[in-house]
C-alpha cells in the first residue's frame, strides 16, 4: 500500500469507526467530537499491519474503539 493510499484508508477507517461508535456524532460537544475522532485515527494507526486487507483493518479498529 503506498503512503497516499494508506492515508486514504485510514481517514475513511477512522470516519466509519467514528459514526458507528458515536452513533455519528450525536450528543457530542465539540471537544468530545475532537476527542473521540482522535481517538479513532489513534486506533487506525496501531491497528495497521502490512499486508492488512481494509476489512481486517476496519474490524480491529473496530475492536479497539468500541
């Protein structure tokens, strides 16, 4: 995976991880939304391994955050 598309993966990640585990955003302030939302791209980053489908990678993303 180059950086670009690793880049690409990971935002969008980090945004369905969000949604699903805030129920997109709802009753949030906005330091909880900046809070949570850095949380997730945290997860991202140290749930990525090389050669890690998108799938793989979504759904321990997904473990850690929820």
């Amino acid at each position: 995976m180059t950086e670009q598309e690793y880049e690409m993966n990971a935002e969008a990640i980090a945004l369905a991880i969000w949604e699903i585990s805030t129920g997109n955003g709802r009753d949030l302030d906005e330091d909880q939304h900046d809070s949570h939302m850095a949380n997730c791209h945290a997860a991202v980053a140290n749930t990525y391994q090389d050669d890690i489908s998108i799938k793989d990678w979504h759904d321990a993303t997904l473990k850690v955050v929820a």
